[in-house]
C-alpha cells in the first residue's frame, strides 16, 4: 500500500471536520509534506461544500456527490483505530533487543570487573613471591659471605676463658682481618647483674679496643654474636668481655672478665 492509499480514507473525514485524535495529527503531518494529498483535500472540500448547498442552493453536479459518497463508504472499512493499525511490527522486537543488549554489557561489565580483581590478586601474590625470593636470595649470599670469610686462610681463632671455678665461661672468636667479618660463640657466662651486659671488644696491635658487640647470655649461659660492625683489615692481637650498660659502652668502663688465647 502507498502512502497516499494509507491517507486516502482519512481524507474524507477530514474534510467533513470528523477526523479527531492521533489520525487527525497524524494526516495533518502528512499534508505538510504531500501536495498530492493536500490537492486531493482541496477536491473534497469542494465536494463537500456543493453538498451542503444542495440543501437549500442549487442542485451540485452528480459526479461531486458520487465522488463523495465513494469516499464516505470507504470509512467503514477501518474498524481499527488507526494508531494501532499502524503500529510497525518490529517495534516489540526493538524493545526486547535493546533490552537484551542491556543484560549483556552488564554481564560484560560483570566479568570485566572479575577479571580485573584476579588479575590485581595474581599481581600481588606474584609480588609477595619475588620479594620473598629476593630476601632468601640475600640470605644466602650473607650466609655464603660469611661461611668464605671464616674459611679463608687469614681467619684467626681466639678462645677466652676464666680461670673461675668449674663450669668455667668460655668464648670462641672466629675472626677474618680482610673482610672485618666475625663469629663469636659464649658458654656458660655467669648471669648479670640488672641493667647490665657483656660487650665484646677487638684489641688492635696498636690503638684503643674496638667496640665489636653487645650481647646476654639465656638462661643456660649461651651467647652468639654474629658480624657486628667492625672495620675492615685492623690486625687484632685479641679479644676481651667486659661487664658494660646494657646500650653499651665506648671504651671499656670495667676489668676484663675475660681475655682471648690466639689457637
């Protein structure tokens, strides 16, 4: 059906002023842009004003009121409100596939979203690994360091003890001169007095003794200290302890209570 054909039958209600609602609106559009349409209006309005002067005027031509009427009975026709008539079909379609784009970008969105949070906790387990795998690195290079250090043949040995009563304290120094690297081992050290702590001290062959470490003994008497900062190629002619402050102490403050024999 043309767009003049689907106008047609509106045409005649229209000229008689009985077209109202959406048809009316919708066929006054149509005139705007259908001069075909409006020229057809234009004839039967003229039809339509014969008619009414055949009431009391003189009598319209035959084929005016024939035209008319041919008109007229094309309306019983649209039973159907003509909105409805012209309702495209594919509306509901557009509906329910709009609506369905709708529920697949939110899925989109959804999984996106799932995604990302994996990826952001696969990036931080991958980062607590490496860092792990970084300290144990460094670990085992200190401990490679350290094990070179003391086997080198300029490591010097140094055992201090007490001439106390049995069980005697005793101490093991294991020091490298070259890389200023040092082991120190403690047994059997009598307990201290409160605020108190045994500090270790380097005796240089020449100069004033080297602070190199502040430990306590646990409750069996043993005591470790391990690389403390000491500076690297002093020569040293042995070890001592002395009783100090708990923070340690510069320059020794008391008596040696032990001194190292080079072994």
């Amino acid at each position: 059906m043309s767009v003049h054909e689907q106008f047609a039958d509106d045409l005649s209600l229209y000229a008689m002023g009985a077209l109202a609602g959406e048809e009316r609106r919708a066929l006054e559009e149509h005139l705007k842009q259908c001069s075909a349409c409006r020229q057809e209006l234009d004839k039967l309005r003229g039809d339509v004003a014969l008619l009414a002067l055949s009431v009391s005027g003189p009598k319209p031509p035959e084929r005016s009121r024939e035209r008319l009427m041919a008109a007229i009975k094309k309306e019983p026709r649209r039973i159907e409100p003509a909105p409805a008539a012209r309702r495209p079909w594919w509306r509901p379609l557009e509906w329910a596939l709009a609506g369905a784009a709708v529920i697949v970008v939110m899925l989109l969105a959804r999984q996106n979203g799932d995604l990302q949070r994996t990826v952001s906790n696969l990036s931080a387990a991958i980062s607590g690994q490496q860092q792990q795998l970084a300290q144990a690195q460094q670990q085992l290079a200190q401990a490679q360091q350290l094990v070179t250090s003391l086997a080198s043949p300029d490591s010097e040995h140094f055992t201090l003890i007490a001439s106390n009563t049995p069980p005697q304290p005793q101490g093991k120094a294991i020091y490298s001169r070259k890389t200023g690297t040092l082991v120190f081992i403690a047994d059997n050290m009598p307990k201290l007095p409160p605020q108190k702590a045994y500090e270790l001290w380097l005796i240089p062959q020449s100069g004033a003794p080297i602070p190199a470490g502040v430990f306590k003994p646990d409750a069996r008497g043993s005591a470790t200290v391990v690389e403390p900062t000491l500076p690297s190629g002093v020569e040293a002619k042995t070890f001592a302890i002395t009783v100090e402050p708990e923070e340690g102490s510069p320059a020794p403050t008391s008596k040696p209570l032990m001194v190292g024999v080079q072994s």
